[in-house]
C-alpha cells in the first residue's frame, strides 16, 4: 500500500509535468504566430 503523502507526491509530478506541457505547447504556438 502507498502512503498517502506518496499518493499525494505522484499527483503533484503528475500535474507539474502537464502544466510544463502546456507552458511548452504555449510557448510554441506563440513561436509559430510570430514568425507568420
């Protein structure tokens, strides 16, 4: 069984890496509207 905080510690790495995706895909889209 994991711990809670181990539970807890897995969403956050979870989230963080989509939210760096975004921020990424963000980035990139941005990138593209510019050199149009």
């Amino acid at each position: 069984l994991e711990s809670p905080l181990s539970l807890k510690y897995g969403t956050f790495c979870t989230i963080h890496s989509y939210t760096v995706k975004g921020i990424t895909q963000r980035n990139e889209i941005r990138k593209l509207k510019n050199t149009s």
